[in-house]
C-alpha cells in the first residue's frame, strides 16, 4: 500500500479497474450479440422485412427513410414522457399510499381488497375501457403504466414499513415517541431498500404500461410506431422503437440504483469488524 | 447484609437521602397465553435511592426485562406500584435505555445515532452536538462520529448505545444486559469504563446481569430474582470503596458476595 497523500487516488483508481473487470464481459456480451446477428441476417440472407440487421434500426432512428418516413423526436418524447412521469405518478402515490395503509389498518383493511382486486384484472384488457372514458393522449397511458405497476411499489413498501424489530421501535417509544415521530425516524427509513426494490420493479413495468396505452390507440409514441409500421410489414422501424424502449427501461432502472446509491450510503459500505 | 425491600438505610459509600427516587411495591406483570395466564413476573418490591447503582440478577426467563420495560413505559403494569419522585425527574423525559442489542439505526452515522434522543424530545439539536462528541470522547470513540453502524465492531456499537442513551441527560438509566454480547475482554474494559461514567455524571443506574462478577463488581446493591415464577429473593449490598478497580475481585470479601448470590439463585 501506498502513503496516506496517495491512497485516496489509489483507492479510486482500484474501484474504477474493478468496474471494469466487473463489467467489460456483459458489455463485450452484449456486443458479440449484435455483431453476430447483423452477420448472421447477411450470411443467410433473411429478407428485412422478417428480421433487418441491427444497422437497419439504426438507420432508420438517425436517417431519413423514404418508405417509413416518421418524426422520431416526437414519438420518443412522448414515449418518454408518458413512461417518465408514469413512473413518478406511481412512485409518489404507492409510496403515499402503502403509508396510509400502515398508518392506519382500519383504512387497509377496508380499500386494501378492492386493490388487489383491481390489481388481478389484466389491465391490458380494461385498457380499452379506458381509453373510451378518457380518450386519446398522454394522461390515458399514464392511467395505464401507473394501473400496470403500482401494485410492486405498494407492496414493497408496506412490507417494509412492517418488518420492523419492536425493539428498534422500543428505543424511542420509552422516550414517548410520537406515531409520526416512529414513522418519520424509524419504519420510513428502515423501508428505504423495499421501497427502492418496489420502484426498480416499476421502472420496468411502466413502460410496459406506456407501450400498452399506446398500443390501444393513440396518434404518437413508440407503440404508434411499431403497431403502423407492422400494418405495411416494415420491421426496422420496429426494431429501431424496441431498441429505444428497452434503452429507456434499463435508463431509468440504471437511475433508481444509482439514487438507492446516493440516498442509502450505509447500505453499501462494507463491514469492518476487528 | 441481606437486606429486604429497605427503609431508607444508607450504604457504605455515600449516606443516601431518605427519598427514594424509585419505589417499586408488589409489581406483577401477567401475560395472556392461549387462554391461561403466564406470570411473567411475580411480586416485585425494591426501591432506588438516588445515584445508586443497582443490579437485578436472576436466571433468565425470571421476568428481569420485564420489570424494566414497566419501569420505562413500554409495557403496562399488571399489579402492583411503581412510584416515581417527580420533583427529582421526569420519567417520560429524563429516562435513559440501553438494550440487549445496540440498536443503532443503521442508516445514520455515529453522532446522529446518538443525537437521536435529542430530536425525539424535540431538544435543539445543535446545543447538543459538542455534547455529543463528548459523550463519544467518554465511550472512547472520538474520531468515529461519521461512521456508519456497520462500520463499527459490535463493542463499539455498544458504547455508541451507551453514548445515545446519555446524551440527554437522563438521571435514571436502565441497562438491559447490555454487555451480554460482548466478549469477556470487552465486557471488563466495559465494565470499568462504565464504573467511571457513572461516578462522573452521579446518575442512578439499574442495571440487569446474569452474570455474578459483573453484578457484584459494579453495584452498591444486587437485587436477586428467582426462576419463574418469579419473585424477588432478597437483596444484597456492596461495600466496596470507590472507584473499584479489577483488583477488587481477588480479594476473599468479593468472593464471600458471590457465594452469597450463588446461594440466593440456588446454586451451590
């Protein structure tokens, strides 16, 4: 080891060599993947509109195509949008939500089972249903991504408001602790790593939401995309939309890590007994 | 030496007031279990003087947690009296509690677990942060105020418990095993370092053990419990000087205690 003036640095240079130890075979994976299909669709000459070569997709996301000629910018803005704030809606209202239900089990008990009621109908079929109450647009998609994935945040968070050690509650109710004061102090903190795994389920869901929505019936987004470009057989338009969906739901997913990171430091230090 | 619930006697080291601060009459706690009832504590009678350190043995399952708990609040009384002098403290407020575990929150570094008293009571939180670090000087952890709990080895975490539950001044702490976890070299500088704290900051302590050296090393009285159903035995006090020092247990007086205490809990 080092003097104390370049430990620091060298600690950080030995972290940054271990991500990339850590790391470098799933991206050198994921790079073989599509290495080997773009070949693959050339050697065996698939026709494109069964399976285009990756580099179709991506052409048709940054070049302008005569055939399939659509405002990109546009569609992934509204993809983004409705899945961004999806995500956010439901991230605040099942956070908000599973501490009602803790607070107070008399309101659990009696809205609870109508929720998971809710929960077990397939929203992909009372999808229609709400597009004919509520029409075309963005506030219909954000309905469904937050009906598709608000459940996983509820739940999460609940389980982790509850599974707390009377003990630890004990340390400040002998103080005379007040209901909030235990909420506040002990069992929302104490929740943080459910809730943080509630919301990595829901970055994945609510695009899968956003999608559906626009699925059903709407005029732009990445769903418009792939359902009219499969009316006239052109894949790569559809490709291009998938790689920017699962780019988005790893984004935001990449994003909820990071900030259980930044917002759970102790979660993610290593024990030093001695 | 053994002496029943006492009047107001004084002991060895300091003459004590009459007033008790603490005066516990016939305390029973009663649990309901499948439908019979569970003694988890028979009839308890003792009473603490002001700047005692007193020790509760007792084999475990005796209901000694019990009768702190009811002591702190946070179980209900069966039977029986606890009475409190409120002119010498508030016991919602100027109660301190140690645990069988640390019970650090693991998401707040050293010094905001032991300021968390501090926000509970609504006390200005910046008045009490060189406290605080003082309180973490006295445990012997100065220069581990950032540290995370699971940093800390499970010794350290203890003495942070201790620092949390002195933070606010309490003039009554109770102490549940709270170096049951610790190995036996731990526990002896424990045990010293606890000696010294409360002789510096003159609070009455009750402290539970099971283990005989320690309860004789640090009381000026053991109280001795019994198996379920449990009651009190008897009482027992210490006359040694203070400070003690780990010497102290050498001499054939510190054994003649311990047989004494062996003989209350019966084994012999």
């Amino acid at each position: 080891m080092k003097k104390n003036g370049q430990k620091a640095k060298s600690a950080w240079c030995k972290k940054a060599v271990e991500a990339i130890q850590k790391n470098y075979r799933s991206v050198l994976v994921i790079l073989g993947f599509f290495l080997l299909w773009e070949f693959s669709v050339v050697w065996f000459k698939v026709p494109e509109f069964v399976l285009p070569p990756p580099s179709a997709a991506l052409k048709h996301l940054f070049i302008k195509q005569a055939d399939a000629n659509y405002n990109w910018p546009l569609h992934i803005r509204t993809t983004l949008q409705e899945f961004i704030l999806g995500f956010c809606v439901t991230a605040v209202l099942g956070i908000g939500l599973a501490i009602v239900f803790v607070w107070s089990k008399k309101v659990k008990d009696m809205v609870l089972p109508l929720f998971t009621f809710i929960n077990s109908l397939p929203i992909i079929a009372i999808a229609p249903l709400i597009l004919l109450w509520m029409g075309y647009g963005i506030k219909t998609n954000i309905l469904i991504a937050f009906l598709v994935s608000f459940f996983p945040v509820v739940i999460n968070t609940m389980t982790g408001l509850d599974s707390i050690e009377d003990d630890l509650l004990d340390l400040i109710r002998y103080l005379n602790a007040s209901k909030l004061q235990l909420f506040i102090k002990i069992r929302i903190p104490n929740s943080l790593p459910y809730i943080f795994s509630g919301l990595k389920i829901c970055s994945t869901m609510s695009i899968v939401g956003a999608i559906v929505g626009e699925f059903i019936a709407s005029d732009r987004g990445l769903g418009y995309i792939i359902i009219s470009a499969q009316y006239t057989m052109s894949t790569p338009p559809i490709f291009s939309s998938l790689i920017v969906i699962s780019l988005a739901g790893a984004g935001l997913y990449w994003v909820v890590a990071l900030a259980e990171r930044l917002i759970m430091p102790w979660a993610f230090k290593k024990e030093q007994k001695g | 030496m053994i002496s029943q619930p006492r009047a107001g006697k004084s002991i060895g080291r300091f003459a004590l007031s009459e007033k008790t601060l603490l005066s516990i009459k016939n305390l029973k706690k009663v649990f309901p279990l499948q439908g019979e009832e569970l003694v988890a504590l028979g009839s308890v009678s003792f009473d603490v003087y002001p700047g005692e350190f007193v020790t509760i043995v007792g084999p475990s399952g005796c209901g000694k947690t019990t009768l702190l708990k009811i002591i702190a609040g946070l179980l209900p009384k069966s039977e029986g009296e606890i009475h409190v002098d409120e002119a010498m403290f508030d016991p919602t407020r100027e109660v301190g509690f140690v645990f069988q575990k640390a019970l650090l929150l693991n998401w707040r570094r050293v010094l905001d677990n032991v300021l968390l008293p501090i926000e509970i009571l609504k006390l200005d939180k910046k008045k009490y942060r060189s406290k605080a670090m003082e309180m973490l000087e006295l445990v012997g952890l100065k220069g581990f105020e950032n540290a995370y709990p699971n940093e800390l080895s499970g010794g350290m975490q203890q003495r942070v418990s201790l620092a949390r539950a002195l933070i606010h001044d309490p003039k009554l702490i109770l102490m549940d095993e709270p170096f049951g976890a610790l190995d036996a070299i731990t526990r002896e500088k424990m045990n010293l370092e606890l000696q010294r704290i409360w002789s510096e900051s003159k609070k009455t302590i009750i402290f539970i053990t099971h283990e005989i050296n320690e309860a004789v090393f640090l009381s000026d009285r053991v109280v001795v419990m019994s198996a379920r159903p449990s009651r009190m035995v008897g009482a027992v006090d210490i006359d040694f000087p203070r400070p003690r020092k780990l010497e102290v247990r050498t001499t054939p007086q510190f054994g003649e205690y311990a047989v004494k205490l062996y003989k209350m809990l019966e084994i012999t």
